[in-house]
C-alpha cells in the first residue's frame, strides 16, 4: 500500500539533499523537512529545492498535489514524527554513524534511517546505531540529478536484511522505503546483500576501465570511445539492460563472442590516466580540461542536452506508466 501525506526528512542541505527534498516533495502531499546545521543554509536550500519543484510540476514530472519543503536547523525538528529520514552528510564514516547515533535517539522504531551513500560501507555506518537501530538501517542511494534520474539503490545493512527474513516486503525497511519511492515517481532497485559501490557505480567503473584499456593501447582516442558509447550501445541501454540485449542477441552468441572479448578485457587495478590528469590540473569540467578540453559554453551546452533527454525519458516513463 503506498504510503502518503507522510512527514519525511533530508539530512543535509548540499546538492543531493535540495534534489531528494524536490523529489520527494514531487511525490505527493508530504512535509518534507530539509535540515542544515545553519539556518542560513537551511532557507538558501529549500529556495534551490523549490526551484527544482517547479522545475518538475511545470514539466508534468510531479504528483497533481505536491508536498512542501519546510527547511530547518533543529535536528529534533526535521526528525520527530517522521517516516523516512534520508541523510547526505559528508562522505565519511565516523561522522555519518555520529549523525545516526542521534537520529535514532531522535525518531521511533517505526522511522526507517536511510543514508544517501554508496562509497561507504552500509553496515560499517550502522555500527553507530544499536543492535535494534541497526534493524532499520538502509541505504537509498539517489543518482544525480535526483530530479532527473528515477533510479534509487535500496540497500539494507546486514542487521536489517536479517531481521527481515521471512517477513513480507511491505514490514521491512526495505521494502517500505522502496514502497515510499516508487510512490514519488522512483524506480528503487533492491541489492539482495551488500556490495561496495552497489550496482550503478560498479557497471561504470566496470564500462571506465575497458575505455581506459582501449585508450591506453592506443586503439582509439577518447572522443572515439565517447561516440562508441553515445552513438551506438548506449542508445540501446536507455530501453533495455545488458541481460535483455544478451537474449535479444541470443545467449549462445553472447557466449560465443564472451569466449573471444572476456580474456581480452582490460584488468587495470588503478585508474592510471587520471594518475597522469591530475598532476597537471586536469581535474574534468570543473577545470575546464580533463580527458578532453572544455570551455564554459561547451560546458553549459553538453550539461543541457544530457538534462533535456534526461527529462525527455522521464516524460516517455510517465505517459507509459499513465496508460497501464
């Protein structure tokens, strides 16, 4: 049953918490608190979140009857009476499991606390909570743009994927949060056990270092291996993921031409063209120049077309979803 008109919290007021308070806010009647540890922050990012809100009614991306933003600098706040709280503090273990060591204390054993992390380990966070904390501990990892990209990594940390044996998904963190999100528009994926970098970070690393070992055998320069990806499979991947091409293809092909590409793959273990990048200040577009060279228009250009069809897509989900 999808749960509405709910109180939910975001935990920091940086990028990806203006962007999950929009989306959750997008979702339905919710009072979505939106925490920073100043007040100033607080206001400055529910004017960011509100844009985004916006952003999404006036583009037919949100619930007929959006939720509000209610920025604060009191934890107890933003916390007490809540159904979710969703944290995007500062990527570090000991301050992260510091903030969830007060959240529980904050909120009841019915609040399911969510981190945003997917660098860090889940159930090394959760060893901040108690035994019984940790019992509803996940994580539910946003992409960026949040606005824009509907997929959500659920994870549970391994108190909580035990406690939740032989209960059904709508009595777990897991299956409650993924409820939750699916009802803001979301597309929650649930990883069965814990996994560094969990499923999105991976397949890019994965793809990353196979463009990294083309290009640093000199088969081709990076502009050719971006349009391989843009012009070709990619295109394919926007409908369809890999185990669905592979039968598509047939898995006796895919076997055959997996028995010829697999032992050819690159095993690089450190990323060593960025090794050479970064020394000289080629730190990407924040630069300007990284694997390729970047002016600010070109910059603002690349930026908006990836955005337009990222919301290009989202429209296309929503008219598919509205005639179902």
């Amino acid at each position: 049953m999808t749960e509405v008109g709910l109180k939910v919290a975001v935990v920091g007021s940086g990028m990806m918490g203006k962007g999950i308070a929009a989306c959750l806010a997008a979702g339905g009647p919710h009072e979505v608190m939106l925490y920073g540890r100043r007040a100033e922050a607080a206001q400055d990012a529910k004017k960011q979140a509100d844009v985004l809100l916006k952003f999404m009614v006036d583009n037919d991306i949100a619930a007929k009857s959006c939720g509000n933003i209610v920025p604060t600098s009191s934890l107890k706040e933003a916390v007490t009476g809540a159904a979710f709280v969703f944290e995007t503090i500062a990527e570090d273990v000991q301050i992260k499991q510091a903030m969830f060591k007060e959240l529980e204390g904050l909120t009841t054993s019915s609040t399911v606390l969510c981190t945003n992390t997917s660098s860090l380990s889940v159930t090394e966070i959760s060893k901040g909570l108690t035994d019984a904390g940790a019992t509803r501990f996940v994580a539910a990892h946003f992409i960026g743009p949040a606005h824009l990209v509907p997929l959500v990594e659920v994870c549970p940390c391994t108190a909580a994927a035990a406690a939740a044996e032989g209960k059904p998904p709508s009595e777990t963190p897991v299956g409650r949060v993924s409820d939750f999100l699916k009802s803001c528009g979301k597309k929650p994926v649930i990883l069965k056990k814990e996994i560094d970098g969990f499923l999105a970070a991976r397949l890019q690393a994965a793809l990353y270092r196979e463009c990294l070992h083309i290009v640093e055998c000199g088969v081709a320069d990076p502009e050719a291996v971006d349009g391989a990806v843009f012009n070709g499979f990619g295109r394919r991947f926007t409908e369809i993921g890999p185990f669905i091409q592979a039968d598509f293809a047939g898995v006796d092909l895919t076997q055959r031409t997996h028995a010829t590409f697999f032992p050819q793959l690159g095993a690089a273990q450190r990323d060593v063209r960025a090794d050479r990048l970064v020394p000289e200040g080629r730190l990407g577009v924040k630069a300007l120049k990284g694997h390729h060279d970047w002016t600010a228009e070109k910059v603002q250009e690349v930026a908006g077309r990836r955005d337009a069809e990222l919301l290009r897509r989202l429209k296309v989900d929503r008219a598919r979803e509205s005639k179902l």
